[in-house]
C-alpha cells in the first residue's frame, strides 16, 4: 500500500526533473514568457520573458503517475478528471494572455463560470452516485453539521475561492508549488486513515510532480507554472477534500491560501470604503516582500507557516 504512494510520488518527480529542461527550452522557443504586471514591485520586471505554462509539465508527470500507480475506481477518475479540467481552465487564460497577445487572459466572468460550473458536477457527485451525502465535519468537535442543499453553494465556493487563492500564491519563485506539496502531503495519512488509497496515491503523485517542477521553480525562478499550473493545483487539493468530506480542514491544511486570499478580499474592501489600504501590496506576500524582505525569505517563511499549519490540521483530524 506505501508502496504505490511513494513510487507514485517519486515517479511524478522523476518525470518532472526530466521533462523540466526540455519544457525550458521548448518554450523558449516558442517564445511562451511570462509578462509581468507593471503595478507588481519593480524588483520582478526582471522576470518577464521568463519560460511559463510550466504546469503542462506538472500535470502530465501527475496524471501518468496516478494512472499507472493508483487503484481505478470512480474517486480516482473523478480527481484526476476535475484537477485536469481546472488545468486546462488555466491553459485556455494562459494561451490568451501569450499565444493571443491578450494581457488579461480569460475575462473574469469566464473563468469563473468554468471553475463553478466544474465544481458543480463534483458536488453533485458527491451528493449522488458517491453517495458521501451533504454534511461537513466540524474540526475538533468532531460532530457532523447537515447542509442539505446548501452543500451545493458551500463546496462551490469553497473550490472557488481556494483554486483562485493557490492561483494568488504563484507570484514568488517556488511559493505555490512548495506550499501546495506541503499541504497535498499532509493529505496523505488523512486519506489513508479512511481507506482511500486512491486519493492517497494521488495526493502523493502531484506532492511528487511539485517537488520536481520545484527544482527548476525555485529562486531564481527558470520556469513559471502559469495558471495552467496554478488552476490544476488548485483544483488537485480541493478534490481530495471534497471526496474525503474534509472540506473545513482545507482551511486549516491550505491556510496559506486562504491568508493570501482573503487579504486581496480585504484589501479590495477597504480601498473601495475608504480610499487607503491595509497592506501596501496585496496579495500578502507583496506586503512583505515591499516591507523589505528579500524574496527568498518570504518563501522559506511561508512553507515553514505552511508546514506548520499541515501539521496542526493533521493532528486535528485524528483528534477529532
């Protein structure tokens, strides 16, 4: 059983660390860089031209791992298949922001018509045919809340938000791909403690493609993983939630995405209430990063936070 999830994982790895030159080179290229936002801080205008749509890497590496090394039941098809489809999501806005010479992507009501509508046919999965029912469990307490059809809005926009937060986290070298194999790794003994094995193995399959896109993604950044990247990640960790009904422990596990994205929330509320602002560049890791902290600091810090978060959330779940 250990088996499969570590030969999963360092599969993913191996095929990331493999791939990762040949991606490089490809898209340079195809001249497929990143284009970087003039209100950004001025330190990353360095990085435009730097190779991106580097998720393309990370997705084939996971999906050949899962497929090979996972059990084959409807649980496994169904993650893979709704983390693909945010990976392609993200692929489409990428290809419009470079291949089309259109800077904003996909509009926004577009994008978040894709996300909803792909997560409305998890969630009703998960009502029906899976037949997991709508309530959630309460961390610590341990007591099952009913939602009855309010399951349906709630995991929405639960998938939502946190796809688009992982999405907000991939603004540093090595950021949101060290952060999101943290978290997916904390996944592992979660979903072997209820028997799912399959989403184990897949947990461990994209932690292992992270780890390896990593090596090329980490300060000074030779790759980016683009939204087709950021979008599949997210949707990676929101899937196993859902199927093993640990949607609140997200918020623990992830809760790196959810400070990144709550401050762009907050921030955007009190500049349209009163003009100023709470940080000076959000999402937060801007903050510090402007407060004078070098780059590579702010992601040391951020995986040691989320380490430590993964741990918590781990130990809450057995606690409860």
């Amino acid at each position: 059983m250990y088996s499969q999830i570590i030969f999963a994982a360092v599969s993913a790895f191996l095929l990331c660390t493999g791939l990762g030159p040949l991606a490089i080179f490809y898209l340079q290229r195809l001249k497929v860089g990143q284009n970087i936002r003039d209100q950004g801080p001025r330190r990353h205008q360095a990085k435009a031209g730097t190779p991106t749509m580097g998720g393309l890497v990370i997705i084939f590496a996971f999906t050949l791992a899962t497929l090979y090394f996972a059990p084959k039941n409807a649980f496994t098809f169904l993650a893979l298949g709704f983390t693909v489809g945010y990976g392609i999501l993200g692929f489409w806005d990428d290809f419009k922001k470079i291949a089309l010479d259109n800077s904003l992507g996909l509009r926004a009501r577009e994008k978040l018509l894709g996300q909803f509508g792909l997560a409305a046919v998890l969630a009703l999965w998960v009502m029906g045919p899976a037949g997991l029912g709508t309530w959630i469990l309460l961390p610590i307490v341990g007591t099952r809340l009913e939602l009855g059809y309010l399951y349906i809005p709630f995991v929405l926009l639960l998938i939502v938000f946190v796809s688009n937060a992982v999405n907000l986290t991939d603004g540093l070298d090595g950021l949101a791909a060290g952060t999101t194999s943290i978290a997916l790794l904390a996944y592992i003994p979660i979903t072997l403690a209820q028997g799912r094995l399959e989403l184990a193995v897949f947990a461990g399959s994209v932690a292992g493609a992270c780890l390896g896109f990593l090596w090329f993604n980490s300060y000074p950044a030779q790759i980016f993983m683009g939204d087709t990247g950021s979008l599949a990640l997210g949707g990676a960790l929101t899937s196993i939630a859902v199927l093993t009904k640990t949607e609140l422990w997200l918020v623990i596990i992830g809760g790196i995405f959810v400070l990144e994205g709550l401050s762009v929330i907050i921030q955007v509320i009190f500049y349209r209430l009163t003009g100023g602002r709470v940080f000076r560049m959000s999402p937060i890791h801007h903050h510090f990063e402007l407060s004078g902290w070098p780059e590579n600091r702010v992601v040391t810090r951020f995986w040691i936070m989320g380490v430590v978060l993964a741990l918590f959330g781990i130990g809450v779940c057995y606690y409860s």
